[in-house]
C-alpha cells in the first residue's frame, strides 16, 4: 500500500512582481519520512516552506495537509492542526527564560488544560538536553544552545511535522552530530522537513532529498541517487 | 457679504494658513523621511519661533521691518541650533527608537513649553507686522450691465499676507533645490534610503541626523514667525500646529515631501473654509477622523515611500 | 508560599492600615491616586504586558467617566447603573477602536490611538449642550451615595477607592500569570514567533485592548463618583500621557508599578506646583530621564536586581 500523504503540494507558485521565486512545485511528503530540502542559495527553498507553513501567502496552488486543502488557512491555524516551524534566523523569546520559552509552547496546544504543561516542558527540554539551563535566559545561552530551544519548542508542540530552516546553521562539529542523534529520535514519531546545505548532515539523515534550483524541483530522490545526479551536480557548480 | 466673495475671503484665509502649515509640515514630514523617527515636540519648536520672534522684535529697537529682518534669519537658526542640540543629546542616546523618541519627544515637549511659561509667561503678545498695507480684492459678477467688476465691501486681503504665501513658495522651491540638486540633498536622500550603507560610504549619520531635526525645527520655526504678526505669541500656541502638521504628514505620505505640500495646500484651505462656514471643532473632528482613515485603509498616504 | 500573592495583599492591607495613620489631607490625595493607579494600571495591560503603545487611553478614562456622568444627568439614574453603563460604554469603545486601530502597526498604531482619542474629545466639545463642553458638570453629593454609604465622605471615598483598587490588582496580578497572560507576554517579546506557535496573536492583542480600555473606562467611572466632577480636561492628550509617564516610571510589565509611578508623580508634582506655575516641566525632565537611562522603572529594577519572581 502507498504511503500516505502528510503533505501534498500541487503547482505552487510564488511571484514578487515581476520574478518567480517558486514556480509550480509539486511536492508529496509521506508520513514518517524525513526529507531533506537542498538547493543552492537563492534556490527559493525559504520561501517554499515559508509558503507550507503560512508565513508567506501563494499565489497560486494549492497546500493540502492530511488530505485538506490549508492553502487560505492563516499562519496560526495551520500550526494548531500540527505544523511546528523553526526559522532560519533564531527567532526566540530572548528576555524569557529557556522553560518559558519551551511553555509557551507547550501551551499553544495544550490550551487551557495546563496540568500537564510543566512535565511536557520539562521533557522537550531533556529530550535536547537542555534541563540544565531551564533557568538561563535564552537571549545569554550560546548559539549552539539557542537552535536547541528552538527545535526544543517544537517538540513541545508535538506536531505531526516538523520543519527544520537550516537547523545547523553556525553549530560546532560535536553539536552537529549531537543534533543528527536527535533528529533520528524524534523521526520515530514525527515526519521531518529539513532545508539544509550541510550535505553530511543531508546524506546521513534523510530517507529522500528533494532538489530545488531556481524555484522549480530539479531532482528527487534517495540519497544515493540524488549524489549520483548530473543535474544536481551541474546546479552546485554552476553554469 | 454674498456667498462668493465670502467663499474667496475663506480661500484666502485659508492661503495663508496654508503657506504656514506647509513649511511646518515639512519640517515634520523632513525629519519623519530620513530619521524615521517621529518628533511630538515639532509644536514646541514652532511656539518657540514665535515667541523668540516676539523677543528679538522687543529686543531691536527701531522700526517693525528692521526688526522683523532680523528675526526672521536669526530665529529659525536658533531654533534649529537648539533641536540639533537636542537630538545629539537625547535622540541619539535612544539610539532612534520608534518608541522611545516619542517618549522623549513628548518630555521635550513639556520641557520647552514650561520653561518657555516660566520665562516668557502665559500671556498672549503680540508682534507687529514688517508692513501692513490693505488690498481690496475685486470680484466678478453677470449683473445686469453685462460683465460686471467691483470691490466688495470686506473683501480684501493685507500686503503682509501675500507676502506669507510668497515666502512659503520660495522656501519650498528652496527645499526642493537642495533636496534634488546639491550634494546636501544627495546626502539627505541617501541617508534616508539606506542609513547603513549610507555610513559605510562615510556619511557620518549621526551627524546629519542632528542637522536634519535641526532643519526640521528651523522650518517650523520659520513658519510661526511668519504668522506671529497676524497671531499672538502664546506658550500654548504649538498644539494646534503639532495636530495639523500630523495629519497633514500622514495624509501626504510619511516620507514623501511633495505629498507632504499637496495635503498642506488641501487641508490648510479646507480647514479655513470649513472654519468659516461651520465650526472649527467640526473642521478638526473630519481632520482627524480622515487621518485614522487613511492610516488604516491607505497607509501610505497619498503619495507615500512604498515602504512596509 | 504563593509569595506574589502574600506580596499583594499584604500592599493592600497596608493601603488600609494607612488610612487610619495617615493625616485627613493624605485620604483625599490617596484616593485620587488609587483610582488613577487603576487607570495605570489598565494601561499597562496593553502597554507594559503586551507591548503596545496608545497615545489615546484618555478616551476610555472619558467614556467612563461621561458614561457615568451623563446616565445620573440626563437620564436620572442613581450611581450604582449609572457606574455600570460608564464601564460599559468603555468596553464597548475600546472594542471599536480596537477592531480599527488593529489594522495598524507600530507609529500608525500609536497615530491612530491618539487621533481616534482626539476625535472622542473635539465630539465632547461639539456636543456642548450634553456635555456642557470643557466646562463640565458636578455630580451633586446628594446623588453620589449608595445605600447608606455617603461617598463624598473621605473615610468611605478612600476606602471605596482602595476596594476598586484592589480589585483590580488581583484581577491583574491573575491576569498575568494565566495562560493568557502569557501569551500576551510572549506577543510583547517575539510576535511573529508566537503566531508560528499556532496562538491567534489578532484575538489576543484585541481583548487586551478591551481589557485596558474597560479597566481605564472603570476608573474614570469610580473617578467621576467619587469626586464629583466630570468635564471634557479628562479626555485631552495629557490624560493619556499620564498613565504612559506613570507606567514607565513605576516599572512597565510589573503589577505593582503602575501604582508606584503614580504615587511618585503625585507626590512631585503636589511638591513642585508648590513652588512653581511650570510644575509640569517635572514631567517632561523625568520622561526624558527615564526613557533614556531607566527603562525598566522603579519596580522593574527591584525584579531585576533582587525580586526575581515579581510578576
């Protein structure tokens, strides 16, 4: 049997006047997968996930996320069906503190049933191993620490997909392969969406790699193929 | 006196306080396009410029046109001296927060205008105008002798009052000299457009900042002391121009010196003639209403900077 | 230990304590700013918890306070409804403003506030002949009583003002560590983060509005019955600089510095008109200071530096 479909896009398109920096994407996302998002800068990968998540509108397609359309759906109302978003920039509530944070966003899906709001904090943040700084204001933790919060309020969110802008952006070595560790652990229970240019990071994580190159999809496919791909290889290097 | 004259008496009317709005405006609308910032105190400066008027003019013995030379030079040099003074020290400092340099502005504002009732005082004085001379204006009429002029009783206007509608047009085509063709323009107008890039060409930012809030007191100040002969200096007299000078910025477009212009000349003439012929408080309810209009529904004003 | 709560109430008892301390001047001076320090504090709602900044408070002080007014004037209600209709007419302005100046953002925001707040005074002032303009109108002693409780005396004024006072704080103090006040504060800190968080950021920042605007509506309605007077002065600029200057001063985003930064500025400005016509230049002088080097205010240098868990 076919995987079902988490996420479906069907000719998406988005034009800033006179450029389009997406033209009709179709893009099928399985439930369970974790996909990676590749391209070279200015690929339009930003602004097609920006379009999945609400924060840009499309002009034209259509989004469906489990099998409704969500295309008109506002920002906020696509994230309370299960959609959890990390920017690209750290984008964090910097004079709260790290649990603060993480309630905040424990909270938008629990509402007003906050009994158990303390104990799934509490858990997002040791799942990124965090529990420690739980106190620490998160504008003074370090960079590293701050993509963790963030990946630590989406898991508070427990959304049925997770996605990931540039997730390792600007991280250490060791932090790397400390998130590939979790991003595996959490791919158990939640489909992955990652936009990534650390292409280790890309082959060793990802079940298929999707491949954007002047807002259109150029290839798709396992890793293995994606690396063997002229295609891809030529908009790496150009010409 | 009929309807039509009494229409031109209110156009006229409306002229001159449209001339004066204008260089206020501008100075408002001048320190809004490149600083971005928004001055609650511009009101103040422009009550200062009266009442510094009121002051040299005391000051200089001699006759009223002497005098009046004299302020209308010195006056908004000082005026502008003393807000560049006070953009270095305060504005700067708050690093040019939307927020912040309205609070500041709005103790500023306080600040110039007790100082000014502690020294000068709450009373009301008048400056006597540099000339005076009464014009009668004619009007036309299809009477029964064919076309017909004559000089309706009430319908004139005063040399000093032409000469306000004057000055205002040649400091605007002034303004519009610099802004457009001298390396200050440029400078203005780079600033305005990218102040990061602009510093890392060497503009030093800060610095022209302090000259353009200076500029934009200097043009409020400018423009009180063109109207003082006809109005009283009082120490509460910048209230009305802050509230007019607001909407007429917003309604021309933040940002945008000729939409800036064209509102003044709209609302200053509609302003008199709503005045005239119904209430004042009536006239500035539909001005303020028309400026939340336009806030919501066109944010960008008439002729506004395309920016978010 | 529930140590904000112990905190709060043990300010409340200690209002009531003051009471029977304090010299009969104090009483009237002290209601005046507990009724204020509502008003402040219904401000620092949408100011200090969630992080916009109107220029036009002063029309929901005066929908209270006329709301009120005009009920015992022109339709000959007792206080008691005619309080009621002053809260209600402020929550209802506040909802219309707040359905229109949310079409806005930033310096519009703050434009549209005070010019909708402008347009609220000029209406005073046109409809003269209800209003009696910027004269005003006295609420007569004979009419400011409920049941047997006279509350232009200074004993049952002062404590009339304490419970509204009171109230209020509590209702605020819960406010802010609810879940929704949570997410207001969140709305202040990183809005477009909170949206992505799945909270509906529009709904939030339109019922803190109607919050502040029914609370500062409430005060000016407890303003007009306790002292008697309503005239058009309450809904000019300067009455919605006030709460923006006490707010600031006491320690925006913290419970009890709405009330220390009207206590300060009550008792400065009482000292210094004393000695000068300009005492308001002390307003503008302590704007300025503190936006410049005391953001965070009296209280919100106390959290920082040694009451971590004021709220």
């Amino acid at each position: 049997m076919a995987a079902v479909n988490l996420l479906s896009t069907r000719a998406i398109c988005k034009e800033y006047g006179g450029l389009k920096a997406v033209q009709n994407v179709d893009f099928d996302l399985p439930k369970g997968e974790v996909r990676a998002l590749i391209g070279p800068n200015g690929a339009g990968k930003t602004t097609f996930v920006s379009m999945l998540c609400g924060r840009i509108s499309v002009s034209s397609g259509v989004i469906e996320f489990e099998g409704r359309d969500v295309t008109a759906l506002p920002a906020h109302k696509r994230i309370s069906l299960g959609i959890a978003y990390t920017f690209q920039i750290t984008s964090i509530f910097n004079n709260l503190t790290a649990y603060e944070n993480v309630a905040i966003a424990v909270q938008g899906r629990l509402g007003n049933a906050t009994n158990t709001l303390d104990a799934q904090t509490i858990n997002a943040l040791t799942r990124v191993g965090l529990e420690s700084r739980s106190d620490q204001t998160a504008g003074d933790l370090a960079y590293g620490h701050q993509r963790l919060l963030e990946i630590a309020m989406g898991l508070g969110q427990k959304p049925k997909l997770l996605i990931l802008d540039e997730p390792t952006q600007g991280l250490s070595d060791s932090e790397i392969n400390e998130f590939k560790a979790l991003i595996r652990d959490i791919s158990k229970e939640t489909t992955i969406l990652l936009i990534e240019h650390n292409i280790d990071v890309v082959m060793s994580l990802a079940d298929r790699i999707t491949v954007l190159n002047f807002g259109e999809i150029i290839a798709e496919g396992t890793p293995d193929e994606i690396h063997t791909n002229a295609k891809v290889q030529l908009a790496y290097l150009g010409g | 006196m009929e309807f039509g004259p009494h229409l031109m008496l209110a156009m006229l009317e409306g002229l001159v306080q449209a001339s004066v709005l204008t260089l206020t405006a501008l100075g408002l609308s001048l320190v809004f396009g490149v600083m971005r910032v928004v001055n609650v105190a511009h009101g103040e400066f422009f009550m200062l410029g009266a009442v510094l008027a009121w002051w040299v003019t005391s000051m200089i013995g001699g006759s009223a046109m002497f005098g009046f030379a004299i302020a209308i030079i010195v006056v908004p040099l000082l005026v502008g001296l003393l807000a560049a003074i006070a953009d270095w020290l305060i504005l700067r400092r708050v690093e040019y927060d939307p927020e912040r340099t309205i609070v500041a502005t709005i103790g500023l504002l306080y600040i110039i205008q007790q100082v000014t009732l502690m020294t000068y005082g709450p009373d009301a004085h008048p400056v006597p105008p540099p000339f005076n001379t009464r014009l009668s204006l004619p009007w036309f009429e299809f009477g029964a002798n064919g076309f017909e002029i004559y000089f309706p009783w009430g319908l004139s206007t005063t040399s000093y009052k032409l000469f306000v509608i004057g000055a205002a047009i040649i400091t605007c085509l002034g303004l519009w000299f610099i802004m457009s063709r001298s390396k200050l323009g440029l400078i203005l107008r780079a600033t305005q457009l990218d102040s990061e890039t602009a510093q890392a060409f060497g503009i030093p930012v800060e610095r022209v900042y302090a000259l353009v809030f200076g500029m934009g007191a200097a043009l409020a100040a400018l423009g009180a002391v063109l109207v003082v002969p006809i109005q009283q200096a009082h120490y509460l007299m910048g209230a009305d121009p802050l509230l007019l000078s607001f909407i007429v910025v917003i309604i021309g477009g933040l940002g945008s010196l000729r939409g800036t212009v064209v509102a003044a000349i709209l609302i200053g003439m509609s302003d008199g003639v709503i005045s005239v012929f119904f209430s004042p408080t009536l006239a500035k309810i539909l001005a303020t209403l028309l400026v939340v209009m336009v806030l919501i529904y066109r944010p960008n004003g008439l002729f506004g900077a395309r920016t978010t | 230990m529930n140590k904000p709560l112990v905190l709060h109430l043990g300010l409340i008892a200690l209002l009531i304590v003051l009471q029977f301390v304090l010299p009969v001047y104090h009483h009237g001076v002290l209601a005046r700013v507990l009724v204020m320090a509502t008003y402040a504090m219904g401000y620092n709602i949408l100011f200090g918890y969630t992080g916009l900044l109107s220029l036009g408070h002063a029309m929901f002080f005066a929908a209270g306070l006329y709301g009120m007014g005009l009920s015992v004037q022109h339709l000959g209600l007792s206080v008691g409804p005619a309080f009621l209709i002053g809260i209600l007419a402020s929550a209802l302005l506040s909802l219309a403003v707040g359905l229109l100046a949310l079409r806005t953002i930033g310096v519009a925001f703050m434009i549209v506030t005070l010019m909708f707040s402008q347009t609220i005074f000029l209406t005073i002032l046109y409809f003269n002949s209800i209003t009696r303009g910027d004269e005003g109108f006295v609420i007569q002693q004979s009419v400011r009583q409920i049941g047997r409780l006279d509350l232009s005396d200074p004993s049952t004024r002062y404590f009339s003002a304490l419970a509204l006072f009171a109230i209020v704080l509590l209702a605020v103090l819960w406010l802010v560590r609810s879940p929704t006040g949570r997410v207001l504060i969140a709305i202040r800190e990183n809005e477009p983060r909170a949206k992505m968080l799945g909270y509906d950021t529009w709904r939030y920042k339109l019922a803190a509005i109607v919050m502040s605007g029914t609370v500062a509506g409430t005060a000016g309605a407890a303003y007009g019955v306790l002292f008697g007077y309503v005239g058009a002065s309450f809904a000019q600029v300067p009455y919605s600089i006030f709460p923006l200057l006490w707010v600031l001063l006491g320690g925006a985003g913290t419970v009890m510095g709405p009330l220390v930064g009207t206590l300060f500025m009550f008792y400065l400005i009482d000292l210094s008109s004393a000695v000068t016509d300009a005492y308001m230049l002390v307003v503008g002088v302590v704007l300025v200071l503190l936006t410049m080097f005391a953001r965070n205010g009296l209280m919100g240098v106390v959290r920082e530096r040694w009451l971590k868990w004021l709220p």
